[in-house]
C-alpha cells in the first residue's frame, strides 16, 4: 500500500511541562505450558520476520538504538531530534498535553511528529503512546469510563472489551496507536493508591478482564485496521502485591506463590495477543524488575513465548542503582527492549546520555549487539504487524467519533453495570420519579472530576469541570425526574428542608500513584457528618460512594438507609441515575473484600471476615 500523501508540514504544537506520570479465562499450569514447549501467544508476531530482518540489516547502531528510545513529548529539545535521534518512539505522560487540549490539536501534534520521523534515510514511523487507562483520559472532551476497579464490579468481559473498542477508537482518532492499558495488577492490599487501576484482588477475574481489554483494544488480532490499537498490559511483575501496599515498593514472596497470584493474567494476555508489556517500578524479594533478567527474559520472553516488546515505566531504570550508565546495561541485558525516558538534554538520565549510554556499552562489549538486534527486531515486529510502515496515519473520520453519543452510551452501561449495591434496608431503592422533594447533598455531586478521578486530563486528576461533554449525579437526576420534582442541593449537608429522601455523595478526593497511598481508609469525619445530618432529617438515606477501593464505613453504614458503591464512574452520571430510580436493576458484584476496618486492608491476609465478600452484591 503507498502511503497517503500527508503534507509534512503541519505545525508543531508544543506539549507542556513534563510531570510525574508516569492484561479468556486461563487455568493452565506454568510448569506443564514449559515442559510442553508450547507458545502462549495466540498471534504470531515472528511472521513478518523476513521482512523485519531485512530493514534490520540495513540499519547502523545509531539507528538501532533510536528505535529503543521513547521520550516524552515534552521533553523534546526540538522535534527535529525525531529525525536526528532516530527516535522510535514518543508519549505523552499525564500532564503533557498540547495547551489547547481538543482532538484536532492532539492529531495535528502527533502528525507533525511523526513527519519528522518520516524524514530519516530509511522512514521508519513513530509508535506513540499514551495512558488511556479509562478512555482517551488526556484528551478534552472524549469519554471517560469507569476506572478498572469499577469495570471489575461488572464482571463482564464483553462489556469491558466493548469500552476498549471505544477507547481504541477516539486514541486512534488523535493519531495515536498505542495505549498503556490494560493494568493487569491483582491488587491485593488496598492502601495501595493505584488500586483503582486493578479489576479486583482476584487472579481469575482479573485474567478474564485484562484479555478482554487486550481484544477490545488490539481486535482479533493486532493489525492495520485503523481501528487497531496496541495494547500494553502493565505493570510486570507483583505490583499491588508490595508490602503494605506501598507504590513501587517489594513483594516478599516465594516463586510459586508469584506465579499463582500474579502471572496468570499476563499468560491471559499473551494468549489474547497482546504486543507489548509494561514492567513494574516494583521489586521481587528486593530485586528490581527492572533488572530482573530471570523473570524478563527467562519466564516472560522464553517460558511464555512472548513475541512482543517490554518497555520501561516512566524514568524506571533510574531506581535500579545510582550509576544511571549501569543501570542501563543491567535493564537492556535484562531483556527491557524500549526504554521510557521523560527527561531532555540539561536534566540528568535524559535520552542524548541514554543513547550515549548504550552506544559507548556495545562498543565496550558490556551490551551484545545479539540483544540489540532482538529489542529492535521485537519493536519493528509490532510497527510492521500494525502496518505503520505502509500507513502511519490516523483516519480522519475517527476523530469525529470521539466523544460521540454512541460512545457515551457504551460509557453509561457501563456505568449502570459497575454500581453495587451494598445496603438497601426496606426496599429504599429504587427511588419513585413521583417524589416531590428530592435532597441531594454533598459537593461531589456536581462535580465531573470527583466522577472520574485521577488519570483524567491530568496525571492526579482534578475538582470541577476538568472536561467538556460528560454529565454529573446531579445533572442526570435532574435530568431523569419530571419537571414537578424539586431537588435541592446542598454541597455542605447545612439547614437540609424537609424531603422525600436525600442523597448524599462522599468518597474519595481524586489522586494516582504515590499521592493515593493511604494507611487509613475511613470515611473522613467531613463525609460522616453529611451522613448524620442527612439522617436528622427523618427521610430515607442513600449514600452513594466514589472511591477508588472500598472504605472503612463507620458510622455511615447505620446512619443509611441504602449504600451505593459508585466507584469512580467516569463522566456518564446518567448510568448512576438509571439504578437509582430504577429505569436498570443493579447487577454489580464487588470485585474485592468490602473491610469492616482498618485491619482488613489486606485481600491476601485479612484479619477476620470482610463486612462484605468479594462477589457480595444486592439487586431489586
């Protein structure tokens, strides 16, 4: 196929200020998959390999090793080191977006990067990534589903393969095609702060979502289909699993119990064809897995047969020791393939010194040109796979598509499907749409960013409007009543009137990794008080939740007639409304143990019976 005649001209946009930013059921046994010699991989990525070697014989160190080499948008010093780096890669992190935030900016942005990548002797396109961890989360506009801990509440493959399709859809509608999801974590201690980005705390289900998030995203196959968008199952190996659920912390744990608890997804997602694999910042048993060559290379790359490429976390090699030039010998010969690099010449470990690096280590003999050829080989597998070579262009009908009616409707079953549950005394819900006087109380209850949390337009996620399109628990049940109900709102529970019922909104401020940890989960003493004067008005009491992982009730679960575990739900609010006036009955099942308190945090180890067991959920 000739490529589209695309004018290489179009203007750079410049990305903001870098920021912190930075997986089909299968019970098979590990040791008889080895002892079978079989490949776990359901797509043959080493099929193109005659054609990937012969581009490969053409290509001199320097282009090898640009192909290896992935540098946040942001930190580009001009965007012709695209060309002059052979850079094969770019992303943009949680804050990097173009300052006018809207799709056609996105896709004009993207384009004029990949020209310059087009200007290199042999042409070789840009795969360019992104975290659209719940939809096209960065971008203005585009629809935001719930975060996996809500699509985990589903229980529904076909359902969470058919948000990914969406999400493939307005990703690819920026020019964008690659997407770091699914993460694949089976988190298991919840003062984990990326808990959220976990399905649940148990492996089957976990398995089951993450291939079906690889099939939603990827297709059938992995393929030029414009539609088609690499997946990335993250983040391997363990993490959710770390002591006390510190981010990037340690799994202290023998291999069979790592292989039991943590592996199977990724064996799932392998089997459903996935290309790429993110490895964790987290350690095994003190050791970095980013240098973790036994796991890398020997479990992943030869046990498992994976025929796609690992790439690094943001800036994740850098914590492997404080000799960075060391620290990249060890995570190539480990078996990492691309390396994630946010920083630009004037910042230390940025990818000039990077490619310095690794140049001087092949010529030295410390980095074998054998493992250079196998990381580029396993890159241009997927550039290939995904006809990127033929036609790195984005369809411009795609981008009308993003955060179209049809989308928003995927979003909001979506939403109505990951609601549970967890108390409904007297048949309280569903609420009649013939009261005459409707409470609702709390200020997340307009509030899109409290909806959807961190990862959305930015990295930790924020208060208020943070994007356009999307519908709050407020608005969709003004939306939902006839015009003869009045509902009050009040954002801080003061002088409530007399009503019918109130509802009342509490849960957790959004936040990502590292600023999420907490070691205590309680209701705040804030979001109880609402609770309680909501009570003292002799009406029933719903209380509706957006968190990212259960929380400790306390005095809320007495003080409520009914109990909703919202989750973090994303922009569709009207999915929220459909279970609450019962227009849909709820069928969510909690995807982890629901703790009594604080020392129940732990799914592995809990300290008695939870106060609701995984799977618990009411319906009407």
């Amino acid at each position: 196929m000739a490529r589209p005649k695309i004018p290489c001209n179009p203007a750079f946009t410049r990305f903001g200020a870098p920021a912190r930013r930075p997986w089909l059921p299968l019970f098979l046994s590990l040791a008889g998959l080895a002892l079978a010699g079989q490949s776990a991989s359901a797509q043959d990525f080493s099929k193109n390999d005659a054609k990937v070697d012969a581009l490969l014989s053409q290509m001199t160190l320097d282009e090898k090793i640009g192909q290896m080499v992935q540098v946040d948008s942001s930190a580009l010093a001009n965007p012709s080191d695209v060309q002059t780096c052979f850079l094969g890669s770019i992303l943009s992190g949680g804050n990097s977006d173009p300052a006018n935030n809207l799709p056609q900016t996105w896709r004009d942005a993207v384009n004029g990067l990949q020209c310059w990548a087009l200007k290199t002797r042999l042409k070789i396109p840009l795969l360019y990534g992104i975290d659209a961890v719940h939809g096209h989360n960065n971008i203005d506009g585009a629809v935001i589903f719930p975060h996996h801990i809500g699509l985990g509440a589903t229980h529904d493959p076909a359902l969470v393969r058919q948000a990914e399709q969406v999400t493939a859809q307005e990703v690819a509608g920026t020019g964008i095609r690659w997407a770091f999801a699914p993460c694949i974590a089976v988190a298991q201690d919840e003062r984990w702060g990326r808990t959220y980005e976990s399905y649940g705390s148990d492996t089957a289900l976990v398995s089951d979502l993450g291939a079906a998030s690889v099939l939603g995203l990827q297709g059938d196959q992995l393929s030029p289909d414009p539609n088609s968008v690499l997946a990335c199952a993250k983040h391997y190996l363990g993490d959710g699993g770390t002591q006390n659920g510190k981010d990037q912390g340690n799994d202290v744990l023998d291999e069979a119990t790592l292989r039991k608890l943590y592996l199977p997804p990724y064996v799932a997602a392998i089997r459903a064809g996935v290309g790429s694999i993110m490895v964790s910042y987290s350690s095994v048993n003190g050791v970095k897995m980013h240098g973790n060559q036994h796991l890398l290379t020997e479990v992943l790359k030869g046990e498992l047969g994976f025929q796609g490429f690992l790439v690094s976390d943001w800036a994740a090699i850098d914590q492997i020791s404080p000799d960075y030039k060391a620290d990249v010998a060890l995570s190539i010969n480990a078996g990492l393939d691309m390396i994630m690099i946010p920083y630009g010449p004037g910042h230390a470990n940025n990818y000039t010194e990077f490619i310095a690096d690794l140049k001087s280590l092949v010529a030295d003999g410390i980095v074998p040109v054998a493992r250079i050829d196998d990381a580029v080989r396993r890159i241009l597998r997927i550039k290939v796979q995904m006809g990127l070579l033929e036609n790195p262009w984005t369809d411009p009908a795609l981008t009308a598509q993003i955060g179209s009616p049809v989308h928003r409707q995927i979003a909001r079953q979506c939403v109505r499907e990951s609601l549970v549950i967890l108390k409904n005394d007297a048949h309280t819900l569903p609420l009649s749409k013939h009261l005459k006087h409707l409470v609702v109380v709390g200020a997340a209850a307009d509030n899109l960013g409290r909806q959807c949390g961190g990862w959305t337009i930015s990295w930790q996620g924020g208060s208020g409007t943070v994007t356009h399109g999307g519908t709050t628990l407020l608005a969709a049940i003004r939306q939902a009543l006839p015009d003869g109900t009045e509902v009050t709102c009040s954002p801080n529970g003061q002088n409530l009137p007399k009503a019918d019922a109130v509802i009342v909104v509490i849960g957790e401020n959004p936040y990502a990794e590292g600023m999420g940890d907490r070691t205590n989960l309680d209701v705040t003493a804030s979001d109880a008080a609402l609770v309680n004067a909501a009570q003292a008005t002799g009406a029933p009491v719903i209380t509706l939740i957006y968190s990212g992982r259960p929380l400790v009730l306390g005095s809320v679960l007495p003080a409520s007639n009914a109990i909703v575990a919202a989750w973090l739900p994303g922009t569709e609010g009207g999915g929220m409304a459909d279970i609450l006036f019962g227009d849909a009955s709820p069928t969510g099942k909690l995807p982890r143990p629901w703790p009594v308190d604080n020392t129940q945090l732990s799914a592995q180890y809990p300290a008695g019976a939870p106060l609701f067991p995984l799977g618990f959920g009411l319906t009407y």
